[in-house]
C-alpha cells in the first residue's frame, strides 16, 4: 500500500503521518519522486481501509494498494516513477537508471593475475567502461573447473581499482564472504546459481554496498523480482537487475537464451535499473555485438561484457569473450545507438 502526499505536502506533516502508522502498527517508508512524495506501508495492510488512512492529513493526495507479491521492487511502490542507483567510483558517482546514460560494465570471466587484470582495466576504460567485472569467486558447474584465486585475486582488483579509477564489480558466493568482498567491491553481485539463495540474499540486503541481482537461468520474471524483494526487504535499496541468459530447449547454437523481452516487461513492472549481459546471454563472441546493439536500442540502462586480452587462452568463458580491441570497435557501434536514443555517455579520450 502507498499514500500519496499532495505536491507542496510541508516535511512536518509527512513526518506526522508516518509517525501516526507506525502507531496502526505499520512501517512507512519515505520516497522522494520527482514531484511528489509517496510514504510505502509494509506490513499487514489486507484489512485496512484506504479512505480510513486518507482521513489522518487532508495533505493526503490518495492511498493506492501494491497488487504485485513483490511490494517494494514493485514500479507501483513509487507511484509509477523509476529509481536510480548512486554508486560511488574512484573516478565519481556513476548513475544507473532509465533517465541516465547507459553504464558500461567490463572485463574478463575470472582474474587470472594482476598484469591480466590491469591491462584489461586500462583498456576498457580507455574504450568508456566505468566498472570492471571480474571473479575472485567462481562458481562452475564442474569441482575440476578454475574456480577463482579467492580472497588473492580481491587485492587484484583493489590494484586494477588504484591503476584506473574504475568500479568494481565482483560475484559474492557464501553468506561467510560478503563482508571482505563488501570491502573490496563497489558494487556486490549475486550470480544467476544463487539468486535464490535466500540466506545469501538477506545478508547482502543488510550491508549497504549496491547489489547486482543475476536472473537465475530457469527463473521467471516473478520469482527474480522476489528474490530482489527480499535484499529490498533487508533494508537495502539498491538493487541493479541482471538479465544474463535463460536456459531453453536449444543449446546447439548457443548457450543461453538472452531474454531481451524483459527490458519492456521488467519496466511496466519494476523502478528497478536494468542491465543485460550478453555475453553469458549467447557464450559465443561472435554473437555478443549483435545483442549488445539490440539491448542498447531496447531501452538498457547499462550492459556486461566479457573482455579478455587472449580468449584462447582464459581460464574461463574464453569462448564469449571480446578481445580489448573488438571491445573498442563495438562501444564505438553502440555509441551510434545510444546516441540516437539519447543515453549516451562520451567515453574518456585517454589511456590512465
């Protein structure tokens, strides 16, 4: 349930009225739109009467019910308008939403060793990056498989971090990690094998660093926005959506299905910025221009790509990666649509 307060509505009353439900047992949650601000009520609201609660402030412009189970990543929890998420770089506050320019995120599967890592880093930056990707943790379907360098490969990306100024964007695994890879990272990212790792899901709600939710590989549209619910439920706000592949019938040709009819669906549905990884979304390079470009046009507010400086040779997802120079070619393709579409951001000019 969401009160509207009337535009003008003075912050002494605002303040009165989330004072007078919290006493009806309630929690209100203030929300600052953009010409409006709306209070979302959680809690057992089923038998409360909306033109009861309308009576507590004639500021009250009206009270609405949320029909969607998942409340707070619901777009009617903030009266139909989108959120942003601020995330704070080296380089400065980078902005992920729908009213901002699309955010580019890069780098390889796994980080191999530093002089891997931070060549990579310069040269995604150089290309327009502003977050580098790459696994300190690696879940693999096989126990033979690299699974990651751990806690080693954090101080890594910590000197990729210093050598560039990008982001970092690296994968949490176990509820035990989240505090040092919170530390390490800019922004924590929930793989497609954990969404629904619900005890995970609780404990990176509870630390304040941005969160990338993965959809998992057989979930549903629903079932991924509950499980964002839940890191929205534990008191954290930030939540950045990951569409990165589904698993259908066809593996032949590729190894996921990239799902791009999410972007119009997730939008109707959610405030939440949404980001598309083609790379696991296809697993083959060759396909990941292709996709890149139809996810910018579709309405992306940011994408994934793998980046590695010799594929052949990478300890994992060699097969989908872009080498640094096709990554130049294709932000240099993509800034043709997103200019277009007018949510394009210059690249910087220069190597750091």
């Amino acid at each position: 349930m969401i009160v509207v307060m009337k535009v003008g509505s003075p912050e002494a009353e605002i303040a009165r009225v989330s004072e007078e439900l919290i006493g009806w047992g309630l929690t209100p949650e203030k929300i600052v739109g953009q010409h409006k601000v709306v209070v979302g009520l959680v809690g057992e609201t089923a038998a409360l009467d909306p033109l009861q609660i309308q009576e507590i402030s004639p500021w009250i412009e009206q009270v609405l019910r949320v029909e969607q189970p998942f409340k707070r990543a619901s777009r009617e929890f903030r009266h139909g308008e989108a959120s942003e998420v601020i995330v704070s770089t080296p380089s400065g506050a980078v902005h992920f939403g729908e009213h901002h320019p699309v955010v580019l995120v890069a780098g390889p599967c796994s980080v191999e060793n530093e002089e891997m890592i931070v060549e990579t880093a310069r040269r995604v930056k150089a290309a327009g990056a502003q977050f580098l990707r790459g696994g300190a943790y690696k879940p693999r379907t096989s126990p033979y498989a690299f699974q990651g360098h751990g806690e080693s490969a954090l101080g890594l990306l910590a000197a990729a971090r210093e050598a560039t100024g990008l982001g970092i964007i690296t994968e949490v695994m176990d509820t035990a990690d989240v505090e040092k890879i919170a530390e390490a990272a800019d922004v924590v990212q929930v793989g497609a094998r954990n969404m629904q790792n619900f005890s995970l899901l609780k404990k990176v709600g509870a630390q304040e660093k941005p969160v990338l939710l993965k959809r998992g590989m057989s979930a549903t549209i629903e079932e991924w926005l509950m499980a964002a619910e839940y890191i929205l439920a534990a008191g954290n706000p930030n939540v950045i959506l990951c569409e990165r592949g589904i698993r259908t019938f066809d593996r032949q040709y590729a190894r996921n299905t990239l799902d791009l009819s999410v972007l119009p669906v997730l939008r109707s549905l959610t405030h939440l910025p949404i980001m598309i990884d083609p790379s696991h979304g296809t697993g083959r390079a060759e396909y990941v221009p292709t996709m890149a470009l139809a996810a910018i046009a579709a309405g992306a507010d940011s994408l994934m790509i793998e980046v590695h400086p010799n594929p052949a040779k990478a300890l994992s997802d060699g097969p989908q990666s872009l080498t640094p120079d096709r990554f130049d070619r294709l932000v240099q393709e993509m800034s043709v649509i997103g200019k277009a579409v007018k949510r394009w951001r210059e690249p910087a000019m220069a190597l750091v």
